[in-house]
C-alpha cells in the first residue's frame, strides 16, 4: 500500500513540473525536465542567461539499481555507471529526434553526490561519460 502511494505521489509531483520519461527502457535511469536556467552560467565557448530554457536531468529513482544490504559495492558500481551511460545515450538520441527541444540552451541536473572540484575525480568522471 505504501508503494501505491509513494508511486502515485512521484507521479503527481512530475505531472506537476513537467518532469518526463523519454525512454520506456527499465535500465533508464534519467528522466527530463525542460526549465529555465536560474541564473547565469558562463561555459567554454557559450553563456546561458538566467531564464534561458535548458533540459535538467533527473535521476529515475524506480529504475535505479538496488543498493546491496552490505551497502555499494564494485560490482554494484559498474551497473550503475552501465546503465549511466546508456541512458546518456539514449536522452542524447531522444534529444536529437525532438524538435521540440531544439530550442534548448545547455543541458544540466543537480548531482549532490558530485564536487565541480578538479581533483575530486567528478569532471573525469562526467568526461568519461561524454559530457564536456
């Protein structure tokens, strides 16, 4: 029962802010939202103005791996990061095959787990992933 709700309250809150599934895959684990960019952000090459529309990605929480009881483990990791990669892939294909988002200025998301830090190994990490 509980299931039932929490799934029915992820649904009313995405309806909401137009969060969306661009794959019917189960081993996507990123979802989308057009919004605005909140402020400005100054890019190699390009600057976003605050209010520019942007894609956020959202990681699809259902579709997440299970986390082993003895918590994360190697193996855990590497079909994460498998299942990371390809739903890269496929928003980038989606992203491409939808007009409707051509009008798009950059593409972003909140990753708390992640430091901008250049030593922290997170930018190697994203490079790794195809994202500059």
């Amino acid at each position: 029962m509980l299931r039932r709700l929490i799934f029915w309250l992820d649904a009313q809150l995405c309806h909401r802010s137009g969060v969306f599934a661009f794959s019917n895959d189960p081993d996507c684990v990123l979802r989308m939202q057009v919004g605005k960019a909140p402020h400005e952000v100054a890019l190699p090459g390009c600057r976003i103005g605050a209010g520019d529309p942007v894609l956020l990605l959202h990681f699809w929480n259902e579709h997440l791996p299970p986390i082993p009881l003895e918590g994360p483990t190697v193996i855990w990791a590497a079909h994460f990061g498998r299942r990371l990669k390809r739903s890269f892939y496929t928003a980038a294909r989606y992203m491409a095959s939808d007009s409707r988002l051509a009008q798009l200025r950059a593409v972003g998301g909140a990753l708390a787990l992640l430091s901008a830090n250049e030593l922290s190994g997170s930018v190697q990490l994203m490079q790794r992933l195809g994202l500059p």
